[in-house]
C-alpha cells in the first residue's frame, strides 16, 4: 500500500518552535512528528511511503537517511514549494504501481484506522476518500444524503464555491475535512490537467468534483488533533501515546 506524508510545510503556526527547523522534525512525545507518521503508516502495512520537502529540506533527508528509513523515496520540492495540490501530483508520479495513495498531513495525529480506511476506499470504487468530521471550523465541505462532495464554503466570508448548477449549502451536510484522504489512480489525469505547477487539493477537488466521484467518510468521534500549534502539541502526545505503534 502507497502513502504520501505531506511533510514540505513551512511551521509558521508553530513560531519559534520551527524557526530552525521544519515543522516534520517537531517533538512530540519525544519524538518528531515524522517519526510518529512513519510508524503508524508502517504499522497499518503501508510498505511504500513517500515524504515530500521544501522548507528545511535538508534536515528531513539528513533525518531519513537513517537505516531504518532507507526504504522511504523522497520528493524534493526544494526549488518550489508544490502545495497540496502539485505535491500529490508529483508523488503520483513517482509511484509505479496503480495502487492508490493515502495522503496524510505531518501534523495530524489520530486513533484513525489508516489500513481500514485506505481498504474502504479500495472497495467503494470512489476516486477520492476524504476523511472528514463534524466540528466547528471556518471553512466546510458540503456533501449530499450520499456522502459525495457538492461544494465548499468559508463560514467567515460567506463564500460558496460548487461546480453544481444550484447548488445550496443548506441542502447539504458540512463536515471539515481531517487532513488524511485516500486516492485512486483514476485522479490523476485531471491533476494532470491543471495548468499550475503549485496548486491546493482543495480547489481542485472543489473545481473537479462534478467530474470526480469524491465522497467522504465520517470519522466524527475518532480521537483528532491538528498539531500544527504550540497548544495542541500536549494533545498530540495523548494521542500518540494511547495509539501510535512501537518500533
């Protein structure tokens, strides 16, 4: 199974904890946030794990070129940061298999099931699994009775974007999405398409999701952290410490 830990972000919401180093090589528990992925990924059976770099790129390939992690690929974006978007696109690229990829932000921790979910997604037959959750945030994706994404919105600004004729957030469901997806091979000739080197997978499952089978599943519960802020760190530890497998 192929995963991708999108690891190239730059930590500003962290301060001076990422001011000499990339948010990936964070402590939490004692242990970088990347170190606390890799395991869990490993220990879900997902034997082919990409990391993506940009800022500090270098501390995380020093970091992965431990033994242990000489099976891991990197892919560099040291001269341009891809964004979500272009980073999953180059990963694509260099998975040579058509298995699909699971995506999972360096910052996330959760008691989330990785195996079960990439597995649910395989048997769905869907292009894109979001994980997502009922919780208070600013901005949503909005999806109908069948769980398939119509739209999306920013509850700040008011602003709405679907690709749907008519489409009405009211008639729809607001889940926040969790920061770990699942997709399909299938994906990629439309990431393919987008013109810009450096794009967000938001936009472009909000832009493609009349020509995509996007759908979601509620992972409403679960124990979630983003742990991409000083005060969540504590709360990432807990989490790491009931869930996150030994090596």
């Amino acid at each position: 199974m192929n995963a991708l830990i999108l690891a190239a972000g730059l930590g500003t919401r962290l301060g001076s904890l990422s001011a000499d180093k990339p948010k990936a090589l964070v402590n939490v528990a004692g242990r970088p946030m990347l170190e606390h992925q890799i395991r869990k990924l490993r220990g879900a059976g997902f034997d082919r794990i990409i990391v993506n770099v940009h800022h500090f790129a270098v501390q995380v390939k020093d970091f992965l070129s431990q033994s242990r992690y000489s099976d891991i690929t990197v892919s560099d974006e040291s001269d341009m940061l891809l964004d979500t978007g272009g980073g999953i696109r180059k990963a694509f690229h260099i998975v040579s298999d058509d298995s699909p990829l699971l995506v999972h932000n360096v910052d996330i921790f959760s008691d989330t099931d990785l195996r079960m979910l990439y597995l649910t997604h395989v048997n769905s037959g869907a292009d894109v699994t979001l994980l997502t959750a009922s919780r208070t945030t600013s901005r949503y994706f909005y999806f109908d009775n069948a769980m398939r994404l119509r739209g999306w919105g920013n509850g700040n600004t008011g602003e709405t974007r679907s690709p749907f004729s008519g489409f009405d957030k009211d008639r729809c469901r607001p889940l926040a999405f969790q920061g770990i997806h699942v997709l399909s091979r299938s994906a990629l000739p439309l990431l393919d398409k987008v013109e810009e080197k450096r794009f967000s997978i938001t936009d472009f499952y909000v832009n493609c999701a009349s020509q995509l089978r996007l759908k979601a599943i509620d992972g409403s519960g679960a124990d979630w952290v983003d742990a991409g802020k000083p005060e969540t760190l504590q709360k990432a530890g807990q989490i790491v410490s009931k869930t996150y497998n030994a090596e």
